[in-house]
C-alpha cells in the first residue's frame, strides 16, 4: 500500500522569520494512486494580522479567523495523518518551513523529512517541462486540469487539484471504474474471442519515433526508461 498525503497551506504572508504564520491546511489522502475520501482540513488563528497582500491571494479576512482553533489544538491530529507518508507538495520548502515553524511555536519540534518522504511537484514539473511556467495554474492548462474553481487561492481546494496534476503529470490515473459503465457492461458480455481482434505492428518509423520519445525520458529520469527497443 502507498499512502500519499496531497498538501497545501495558506499563510499571513511569506516569512517565517517576521513570525507569519499558517492559517489554512489542507490535506487529502490518496491510496495506490486513488482519492479514499479522507481529508485533513482546517482554518486556523494565527494571533496576528494578515498581509494585505496575501488577503488578496486567498480571500482570508482576519475577522474569518476570530474563533478558529489555533495550530496548538490540531498539531497531534495533523502529525497523526501525515506521518509516514509521501507528501506531494507544489514548492514544498515553502509549506514544510511554516509547518515546522508552527510546531517549533508550539515547543514540538519536528522534522517532516524525518517522518515523511516528501516529493515536491514543481521541482519534478521543472524537470519535465525546462524553461517553461509551472505554476499550479499553468500546469492545469498544460494536463487539462479544471481549475475554473480557483477564483481565490484555498489549502484544501489547492490540494485537490494538485493531486489531478501530480497524477496526470505521473501517468495518470490507475483504475478508470469501467466496470460501472452501462456500455462496458454490454461489452463485457459479449462472447468476444481474442482471435479475432487484429494485430496491427508499428512500422520503421513509429518505432524510430517511439525510440526518440524514450530517448527524452530517459534524459530527465536519470536512465529510467523501461520502454527502449533492443533494436534501436
């Protein structure tokens, strides 16, 4: 089983060091490569006053944040999700810093590395995609990815569609539930023998191409390709 943990936060600002503090999580599990469900989301009081500037970005009012809990209350439950998972992560010193920030402030020292293999989206997005934008919003657009949601930027909003991104981005989805599609159903039913499905070879040239294509991903993988010709 591998469980991955999707995470995201909203801050007061951009900096630890001038005490800014988180004031949204959010966190969705994900099995095997499938969504179960299970989510970790809350907002939180920081017990300081939001920059405007990140107002701007998440829509998050001060006066929102009055009678939220603070990270104090939800620290054990929110190491008791994340712990030994992956977690995915767009720009993941960024969140890592403030949690680890956050748990320092609440005499809980912490390090996630130690306690969770952590696998940062927009490093690997860079890898994949040199010299281009890899934003979340622009890698929406380059795996389709329906963001139309995001007028505002929001933890647990922000994790779901980074796990459509990192899933797409990593070979997509694992199990399309076809077995629940009425017309896969009458398919399936049909006595279909495999002798008479046509065999239809790829040419010298779709294999050249295909060739080229593994050539590329092994460049970026470190030698990982597992789809190479003998041939070629």
């Amino acid at each position: 089983m591998h469980r991955q943990i999707i995470l995201d936060t909203e801050t007061t600002g951009l900096d630890t060091t001038r005490n800014h503090k988180i004031i949204e999580i959010g966190c969705i599990e994900i099995i095997d490569r499938k969504y179960t469900g299970k989510d970790f989301h809350f907002y939180l009081n920081p017990k300081r006053k939001i920059d405007q500037g990140a107002i701007n970005i998440h829509g998050i009012t001060n006066e929102f944040l009055e009678d939220k809990p603070l990270f104090a209350d939800i620290k054990d439950d929110l190491f008791e999700f994340i712990n030994g998972s992956e977690l995915i992560i767009h720009n993941a010193p960024f969140d890592v810093g403030f949690i680890e920030h956050e748990y320092k402030l609440a005499n809980h020292i912490i390090k996630l590395a130690e306690n969770c293999n952590i696998f940062d989206t927009l490093v690997y997005a860079r890898k994949l995609h040199p010299g281009q934008k890899n934003s979340l919003d622009a890698l929406c657009k380059r795996y389709n990815v329906d963001n139309s949601s995001r007028d505002f930027h929001g933890a647990l909003l922000d994790a779901r569609i980074l796990g459509d991104v990192y899933l797409a981005m990593t070979g997509g989805q694992t199990s399309f539930a076809l077995q629940d599609n009425d017309e896969y159903k009458k398919i399936n039913n049909k006595n279909i023998s495999t002798e008479d499905l046509p065999v239809i070879e790829a040419d010298e040239e779709e294999l050249r191409q295909h060739q080229e294509l593994c050539n590329k991903i092994d460049e970026i993988s470190d030698g990982s390709c597992i789809w190479k010709i003998s041939k070629f």
